[in-house]
C-alpha cells in the first residue's frame, strides 16, 4: 500500500482580452511574422485593468474544485505558484482562501518563476505523503503583463496572463508505475545564472522592475536541461521515454518544445501546445496546458504525463504523473 497524490480536478482561467501579434506591430519594430517563427506564439491574454493575479487564481480555482465535486472547505492546503503576486504581502494563496470562503487549512505561495508549478506539484505531493494534508489545490497563475517593458520588442512580446489549477487528493496506490497520481519529482536551481533570466526590481530597491532575458542564452539552457530533468524523473522509477503518453512541456517556445520532445523521441502527436494561444504565462503555463489538454480529449485517466520547465534562477525541474 503507497500513498498517493492523485489528480482530482482541474480548471483553469485566462482573462478576456485576447492580444494578437499584430497589435505590436503598431508600436514595435516587429512582425507577426517574426513571433511566429521564432517562438511559435500568435496572441497571449492579458488581464484588465485592476484584475490582479489572485482574480485570475480565484476563477481557475473554482473551475478545478467544480470539476473534482468539491467545495472550499473539503481542501486543506493551496499552494499558488506566481512571480506576480497581487502584493509583497500576504501571499495571493491566503487572499484565494479567503475568496474562497475557506476557513480552516493553510495557504501559501511559491516562487520559482517559470518553474513554479513544478515546484508547487513536489511541495504538495509531499505534503501529501507525509500527511500533513489530503486534498490540496495547486494553482499555477500570473499576470506577466504587469513587469512587461514595453519598449523591448526581445521580450515583450512573449509573455501572456492566465491561471490554472489542479485538486490532489491523497489516495492509496499499489506502488506500481501503473498507480494513478505523482510518481516521481526532480527539482533543480544554479542561481549563478541569475543574469539571463531576471526582473531589475523589486522590495528592497522599493521598484516593481521590469523583466530582463537574454533570449539566447535561456534557450540554450533549456533545450540541454528540460530533456535532463525529464529522463531523471522517468530514471527514479524506472520508466522510459517510450512508455509516456504525453508531454506537457513549460510553453516558451515552440522550438524549444520541439527540441526536446526529439532529445525524447517522442512525435508532436504526444506533446500539448496551447503556446500559440497563451505566450509564456510562466508559472501558469503548465496548468494552463494540463486543463486545455484534458478539455481537448488528449489528456485521459491514465495517461502517463512528464511535465517539465526552466525559468528565472535558474529554476527548474519535472513530475511525472499517471492522470
Ligand atoms: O519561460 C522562461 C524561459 N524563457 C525561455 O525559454 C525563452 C528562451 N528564449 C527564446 O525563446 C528565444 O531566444 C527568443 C524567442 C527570445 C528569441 O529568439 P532567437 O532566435 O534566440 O532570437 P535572438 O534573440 O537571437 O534575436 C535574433 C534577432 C536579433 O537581431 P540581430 O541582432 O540578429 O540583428 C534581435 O534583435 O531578432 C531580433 N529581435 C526581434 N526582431 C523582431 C528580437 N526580438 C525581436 C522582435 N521582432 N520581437
């Protein structure tokens, strides 16, 4: 008998403003041409005026909790992965409890940018085993559209508001691969390599910042590291590319998707891409693709997924889970 942390419910939100390359076009030495083929993005979604992160985390929240027939007070912790929150404190987590009308439990939030959910995911899985909660709700959300600097067509043209949520409950496996849930984590950060991937503010400097990339570098990172990651959590339990059904990869870049689905061997048949729609939504991305996948019909109860991601730290890390 293993404990597990199975996925219960899923949901996510994006806000309603749908932004599509062209609009930069009128500000930017740019061309939806150029988005396109260099990162695979079309249009992102940016949240409205006086929307903030804990908004966007609140709607994927409930749409996860309607989707696993629960209400607020069946969860015992939530953990809100953002580089975005609404304020310095309290974390955006307690401010969704509370919209939730959850009294009772725990909430807190995790940073590690673009790596986030990942990290979120290995938090709760080991809350889970080690019993200090049952049912956690893991929400992935960011409005990146407010540390946009809108004079760096490098960088501003990439990144996408939006939320996504995941209900775990604990549940009692065989200890068998074929067990649903979280089958095994990696988690990784070299913070030597701050300077490619950083925001210039920030509490102590008494500044918001804006987000700063060297692009090139960040990609060459991800494409050795993402493929890595994925391999030492599919290692810790003895699987292999071939038996995942689906890559839900960080969606960045189309090219670095495709880069490391290859480094896997796997087609682009087995890999989720909703980059198109959403840009980079950072810590939001992953949930963002495990909800619109499941809602497509790729995703179903029992498919092997790897879920990996890199981003500012460098952060980053993989799960592999049973859906
Ligand atoms: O989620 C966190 C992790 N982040 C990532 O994974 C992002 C990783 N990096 C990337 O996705 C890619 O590096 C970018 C999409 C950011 C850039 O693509 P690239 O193929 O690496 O292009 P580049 O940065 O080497 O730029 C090529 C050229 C440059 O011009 P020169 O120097 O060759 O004349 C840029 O100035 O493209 C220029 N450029 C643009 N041109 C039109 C940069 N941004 C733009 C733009 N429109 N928006």
């Amino acid at each position: 008998m293993t404990k597990r942390a199975v996925v219960r419910g899923v949901g996510h939100y994006l806000p309603d403003r749908v932004v599509p390359n062209s609009e930069f076009e009128k500000t930017l030495d740019t061309s939806d041409e150029w988005i396109r083929a260099r990162s695979g993005i079309e249009r992102r979604h940016f949240a409205a005026e006086g929307q903030g992160t804990s908004d966007l985390a609140l709607c994927a929240a409930r749409a996860a909790l309607d989707d696993a027939g629960m209400v607020p007070d069946d969860i015992d912790a939530i953990i809100l992965a953002t580089s975005t929150a609404d304020l310095t404190f309290p974390a955006a987590a307690t401010m969704v409890q509370s919209a939730l009308g959850m009294t009772r439990g725990f909430a807190f939030d995790v940073q590690a940018v673009c790596a986030g959910f990942i990290y979120a995911l290995a938090n709760a899985n080991a809350l889970i085993l080690s019993g200090q909660a049952d049912r956690v709700l893991v929400i992935g959300a960011e409005t990146f559209s407010r540390i946009m600097d809108w004079t760096d067509r490098s960088t501003c043209v990439l990144f996408g508001d939006g939320a996504g949520a995941l209900v775990l409950e604990a549940q009692t496996g065989t200890g068998e691969t074929s067990d649903r849930g979280i089958l095994s984590t990696d988690l990784n950060s070299d913070g030597r390599h701050r300077e490619i991937l950083y925001v210039d503010g920030g509490v102590s400097t008494q500044t918001t910042g804006y987000l700063r990339m060297q692009g090139k570098e960040v990609f060459r990172h991800a494409v050795e590291k993402l493929a890595a990651t994925a391999h030492t959590a599919l290692d810790k339990v003895g699987l292999k590319d071939s038996d995942v059904d689906w890559i839900v990869p960080h969606q960045a870049n189309l090219r670095i998707i495709k880069a490391t689905a290859q480094k896997m061997g796997l087609p682009m048949s087995r890999v989720v891409v909703t980059v198109q729609d959403h840009g980079n939504t950072s810590a939001a991305s992953i949930p963002l693709a495990l909800a619109v996948g499941a809602a497509r019909g790729q995703i179903k109860q029992g498919d092997l997924l790897v879920t990996e991601a890199i981003g500012g730290g460098l952060a980053w890390g993989s799960v592999v889970l049973r859906w």
